[in-house]
C-alpha cells in the first residue's frame, strides 16, 4: 500500500489525545506514592518522638516538651504523648496525625511506644 500523506494528517494528534487521557492516572499514582513516603516517614517520625519523650520522662522532665522538639516542623503540630509511670521504668506513647496529600484519603494517627528506665 503506497503511503498516504492525507491519512497520516488525520492521526496527528491522536497521541495527544491518548496522553491527555493517561495523564490524571498518572497523577494519581504518582501521588499515592508520596502519600505511601509520608506515611512511613510519620511512622518513623512517631518513633523518634516515643524514644525523646521516654528519655526525658526518665529524667523527670517533660515527655511532650521532648516529643514535639524531636518531631519535624510540619508535624510538631499533630503530635501528643502520653507518659505512663511503672515501679522502675516510663512508657511514652507517642500519637502523630498523618497528614493526607490525596483529597478524601484520611488516615489514622502514627502511634509509637518507648520504654525507659528511671533515673533514680
């Protein structure tokens, strides 16, 4: 079949059309993405703040003065902790929202535990 100029004129912007189309999935997905980072990162964020706050309720110093110091910015908001004294030891637990990036996705809070002994 000899080639056909008019016939590739008409297909010109079917590529575009078909990306213009793809493009909001690939949007969606890449977005997920970031939402599954900021997760484990608010996960790992929630650990650091358990581990502060337990090391300075050992001390007998403030747990959430230490756990929103140990948090990032953007998080230091949304965290709380909650001290728990034993006979010998402290067990903070330490709560931080997650935030959400994809509109309508929600998620519950991290939550994190530490345990240390008193300084006695």
């Amino acid at each position: 079949m000899p080639y056909s100029p008019k016939g590739r004129a008409r297909d010109r912007g079917q590529v575009a059309i078909e990306y213009l189309g793809f493009l909001p999935i690939l949007v969606l997905v890449g977005m997920a993405v970031v939402q599954l980072g900021l997760i484990a990162y608010t996960a790992q964020q929630a650990g650091t703040a358990a581990r502060a706050g337990a090391r300075s309720a050992s001390l007998r110093e403030s747990a959430d003065a230490a756990c929103a110091a140990a948090v990032s910015g953007r998080l230091a908001g949304g965290t709380t902790c909650s001290p728990s004294f034993g006979a010998d030891e402290v067990t903070v637990t330490a709560t931080v929202e997650i935030p959400s990036i994809v509109p309508g996705w929600d998620f519950d809070p991290a939550r994190k535990t530490a345990t240390m002994p008193l300084d006695h």
